[in-house]
C-alpha cells in the first residue's frame, strides 16, 4: 500500500493504443470539472460565483528516439490512460493533443499535451 504522502508518478500510458513512456514518470494533469469562477464584488463586498465546465489536460515529456512519431499523435483523438505507482488510475476521454508538438535538437524530448474530457480517476 502506498503512502498517503507519496508522490504520484506514472508507471504507464496509452493513448488511443500507442504506449506512452514519459520521462522521469511525470505529467502534469489537469482535473477539469465543473467550477466555480467567484469575484468579491465592489458594492458591500459581496461574493458571488459562477459555475463552468473546463476542459481535463494532461501534459508530458516523451522521448524522441527512432521508434517516436509525431503522426501518433498529431491531428488524432482518443482515450488517453494514465496508471500510477500508487494505484490510481487517470482516464482523459476525447484526448487530443493541442498546440504545437516541438523537440529541441540535442534534447531527445517531445512535450505534447493534451485536452479532452473532464479527468476521470478509479482506485
């Protein structure tokens, strides 16, 4: 059982059956979800908020070696499944990768995020 101050870390990854193998085991993830965007107004100080729904993300450093293509990803939509060390597991529905994928020459590493559904998460 893991502790409840471990650091999350991905151990595997899949998007849309490509696997994933991030470096270092780290992504960033966004949760997405409905959320409250509140304000205090001027008038007394009152506070009000607003509900939206916002977009799950997740986003990564893949190594460029000579298996690595930018057409498993680029222009495609899919599931995107993140397992962790300590047994959660990360379900982005309608993942698509979003802004420019790029590699710096020397580096040997792809950052891609991407967007989809509100982050689903199982234990």
């Amino acid at each position: 059982m893991a502790c409840a101050n471990k650091v999350i870390g991905v151990i595997q990854a899949e998007f849309d059956g490509t696997n994933l193998d991030f470096i270092g085991g780290s992504v960033t993830i966004t949760y997405g979800g409905l959320m409250g965007d509140g304000e205090i107004m001027t008038d007394g100080g009152k506070y009000y908020s607003t509900s939206k729904i916002t977009a799950g993300s997740a986003e990564g450093d893949l190594p460029v070696t000579g298996d690595f293509s930018i057409d498993d990803f680029r222009g495609r939509c899919g599931l995107l499944t993140l397992l962790s060390d300590n047994g959660l597991s990360y379900i982005i529905r309608n993942a698509t990768p979003v802004g420019d994928i790029s590699t710096k020459t020397g580096e040997g590493k792809a950052t891609i995020k991407w967007m989809g559904d509100p982050v689903e998460e199982y234990k």
